[in-house]
C-alpha cells in the first residue's frame, strides 16, 4: 500500500492514534459548519470528517443528511424547517444557502444530544469547494465521505457523478495529497479507484444497525448487506481493494484490528465520545480515532503524555 | 447610572442574562489565549473575561496568576515550569514569551480538572495590547480583570501603574466604549474612577474562601476583607462608586439581587460551569454569567427558546 502516501496522515504513530474531528467538532460547534473546521485546524488535530451530497442543480455541498434535517436548520425567515424536511437533491444550492445551521434546534432530540455544543450567529451549509480551500490553507488530512443518494434514479450514474465532481474538487483544490475518499457505499469506492487510483479508499462499516446506538440516523445510507459477507471485514476490504478500513467502533474487536494491520490496512474507529470508549480504542491500537470531542481525545493522550 | 453608555453590552436584556466567556473559554481552549478569546467571538457571546499582570518590564500582559504556573506553562525547551514557578513581576516580557501555554500538565489538579480542554499546537502570553486589538475587530465587550500585585512594595503605586497602564491601553486600542475596570481590588477601582470616569467599574467579591470550592486558586489576592463589611455587598458596592457587583456565583442570594437592581448596578456571577447552576443563575435574573464553558449557558439558554 506504500504508493498511497496520504497514508502517513492516517496511520498512528509513536504519540498513538491520529485525531479525526467529526463532521468538524460537532460537540463543541454545529456540525459541518466552516467554523468547526477551523477549530479543528486550531487545535492541530490531525484530519477531519465531513460529508458530501449533491444538490439538484449538482452543486457538492458538505451536509450530513438526504434530507436536509428540521432538527439544525432554519430558513430564511428563521422558521425550522419541516419534519421531515426537503430532500436536498431537490432544493437549488440558492435555496440551500439561504438556511441557517448555526444553530440546533434544542426542541429536537439531535438538537439535545450535544449540551456544549456553541451556536453560531449564523452559518450556512458549505460547499465542497469552500471546505477544500480552506483545507488547503491548512494542513488537515481530510476524510471526505461521499452519501450517494438511496433515492437516485439511476444509481451507477449517481456514483460516477459524485466520484468524478468530488475528485475533481480535490484536483482543483490542490489537496489529493492528504485526502482519503470514504463511503458507506463500497460501490462509489470502486469508481473513485478506477478514475482517481492514486487517492487511497476507506471503508465504512456498520453492521448491526442496533437502533438503540447513538451510530442510527434517520437517514438512508447506500451501502452493502455486511450481514451477509462470507468473510472477515477486513479482509472485505482488502479484496475490494481497500486501505481504510473505518468500523463503528462498539462492533471493532482487538482481534480484527490485528488483522486488518497484517492485511495492510489502517484501522480508524467512529464516533468515539466517552473518555471511556475512547480509552478503549487508544489500547486496542487504532490508527485513528474519529470524535465528536476532539479536546476530550486529545485529553486522554495527555495524560497518557502522548502528543 | 445612565452616563455609562457601556453597560448596555453587560445588562441582561429580554433574551435573559448576556454570557461571558472567562478566560476566553477555559472549558474548551487553554485558558487566557488569543484562540479562546477569538472562540468567544465565534460563538457570539456578549463578553470575555480577562486576567491583566504585569512583568518585570512593566508591560501589561494576560495572565491569571502572579506567578506563572507549572500547571499550565512549558519553559522554550519545552519542560514544565516548577511549582512554584517564577512572579511574572520578576520575569521580563520576553522570558515570559518564551513559555508556552498551549496545553494544561495533566499531571497536576489544574491540568486535569478541564477533560474537554483542547490543545494548542502551541501558544503565548499575549500582551494586553494584543487581546485590546482583537477586541477593536470584535464585537466583544470586555471584564478586564486588574490584578494588582500582593508583593509590591507599594501598593499604591502599584494600583496607580497598573490603572494607568490598563487605561491606556484600553484608549489606545480604541475600545473605551465596550470596557468594564474588574477587579478584585476595591483599591484600584477608586484609582481607575479618578483617572478614567468614564469607564464603568466592577466590583468582584469572594467571602467565604472556602477550600472546597472551585473558585479557590492557590494565588493571593489584594482584595478588602469582605468579612467585616457593616452594610450589604451590593451597597457597599454602589457606596464605593462601583457599576457592577461580580459575586462567586455559590454566594449570591435572589435578595441581593434584588438589593443591586434597586441601587442601579448590574450583577454578573463567576464562574458558572455546571448546568443546574446555570439555570439558577438565569432563574435568579442575573445580567450576566460568567462561564468557562460558554456554549453550555447557550444551550440552556436555547432550551428556554432565550436567543
């Protein structure tokens, strides 16, 4: 796997595992935003995470959700959206842009989930563009997970549409050195490999779907049947091709991360929140730890004393 | 009290009490830094808080403690300062810049009492004229905290050189209109009244010294003994001159509230992290908290659909 040089971004190192912000610092500011970003890049975690989907005029912009969720956003005249809310690929990236996610709606259970979260006077959903040129002003790795849509048409073409406009934003961007493309959808990793074979692959996995798990979202995700693979997980991804292999991270056992390292492969945890849980995935030798909480990581490394 | 255009930005207004971040925003960023306060002003809160001593070479610098501590500070080789560590009145500004507060010793109390503190990749004292010239590009209105020094020869000298110091800087920078002269020390409040009337002051007080108590730090203080006070603190507040009354928050009863109110000052509580406190705070009518952790008062000042 040592073509990949994005690699040695992702790996752990002698300080232990690598520190991924999720979806900026979604404990401590609203999700996806480009002011979590910055804080990340404030506090030298290593790489962060986010998410990419398409508008309906096929602008990629970095939001979580299919639909884009009444629980953060609010439209122009303040009012929350609906519940549930308009389907992004139907809305224009101008009607998009006029919401306002600087704030969680604290009358929602997500909206409850994260009691330090701050707000924002106002934020608006980035697009790729914007996320990738701020990341290339910093030195961020970055986990770009792309959400192909459950419901698009025709869902080949939906792979091929966002592989290529992602991996074209990272060329324009200037990053592909330091970025890992990442999915739940196994399918859209095989295209982002034939047209873009030098940036490294990362699997997602999530098998149990235990809807008692903070891990369940509303949402509908692309992705495989996992409970039908005839394999071990790791060696899943090695065959297809892999060199993340990225694990919820109550399902990730010591054994299989010995496995996924003699198979080659990195090994990054999400979401990893309690000091506890956190703890755990430090002594199970991760490669990286992906948090809403990147303070609280960095925490138990300090008092480890490491970085 | 109306001549003090100022206080609009510290009185609580119909979205209920204004939130300061202390220290910038200790919870989640190493206190004292340009990062936390610049957090502060992402976030939008009304105010930060902030710590002015002096060094050797008599520049105003913002720091909590009259000597710099082991707990929180790296030597330029990057070794933990003893404990005690050196008086930032005997260390030049440039040994002082030489220190880097980037991340709290978990191997102390200190460094350990702020699990979700972040790291900085690494940081410096900053000057007084340096928060003041962020500040002018904020909105931010600012406690700074005066402490004057318990080991100086002459105490009012001291209290003359720091209110002269901190006044000009203050003038300076350009942000008279947004500044509150916080201290401890009665003392060089009266100063700062003769020398700048028209900077509103505020009057901190801590009666009990309770060990137990978080507010508790191992540095001394100048400040009256509040014990033998004959009259009320809110009255001996508004007796002295002062604009505002600044109890620790476990000592501030809903009468004294009152009591303030009725003789036109503004009550600001410190420092209150958890969130049951918070909300006796806002139940009480306080016009402002002051936090470590300054998205926790937004969140409960969300869930009451409060700004």
């Amino acid at each position: 796997m040592s073509q990949f040089l994005q690699l040695a971004g992702f790996r752990a190192g002698p300080d232990g595992p690598r520190v991924s912000g999720h979806r900026g610092a979604r404990g401590v500011l609203p999700e996806n935003t480009l002011e979590g970003f910055a804080f990340c890049q404030t506090i030298g975690v290593d790489s962060i995470e986010f998410d990419v989907v398409m508008t309906k005029d096929r602008v990629p912009v970095v939001v979580h959700n299919h639909t884009l969720d009444g629980s953060l956003a609010r439209d122009a005249s303040g009012l929350w959206l609906p519940d549930p809310g308009p389907r992004v690929a139907e809305m224009t990236f101008q009607d998009l842009r006029a919401c306002d996610i600087g704030a969680a709606n604290r009358a929602t259970e997500y909206g409850r989930r994260y009691s330090d979260q701050a707000r924002l006077p106002s934020a608006r959903v980035p697009t790729l563009d914007e996320v990738l040129a701020f990341a290339a002003k910093s030195d961020l790795y970055l986990f770009v997970e792309m959400k192909t849509d459950p419901d698009a048409p025709d869902m080949e073409q939906e792979r091929r549409d966002m592989a290529q406009a992602v991996v074209a934003a990272v060329r324009k961007a200037g990053v592909a050195n330091r970025v890992a493309m990442h999915s739940f959808d196994w399918g859209i990793l095989d295209v982002c490999r034939k047209i873009a074979p030098d940036l490294p692959t990362s699997y997602l996995s999530y098998v149990t779907k235990n809807p008692q798990e903070e891990a369940q979202s509303a949402d509908r995700t692309v992705e495989p049947d996992l409970t039908q693979l005839t394999m071990s997980l790791p060696q899943a991804v090695a065959d297809a091709g892999g060199q993340m292999w990225c694990p919820f991270f109550m399902e990730v056992t010591q054994e299989q991360v010995e496995e996924a390292h003699a198979l080659g492969l990195l090994v990054n945890a999400w979401t990893v929140n309690s000091v506890r849980d956190i703890n755990r995935m430090i002594d199970m030798g991760l490669d990286g730890i992906v948090t809403d909480f990147p303070g609280r990581v960095q925490d138990c490394l300090l008092r480890r004393n490491l970085k």
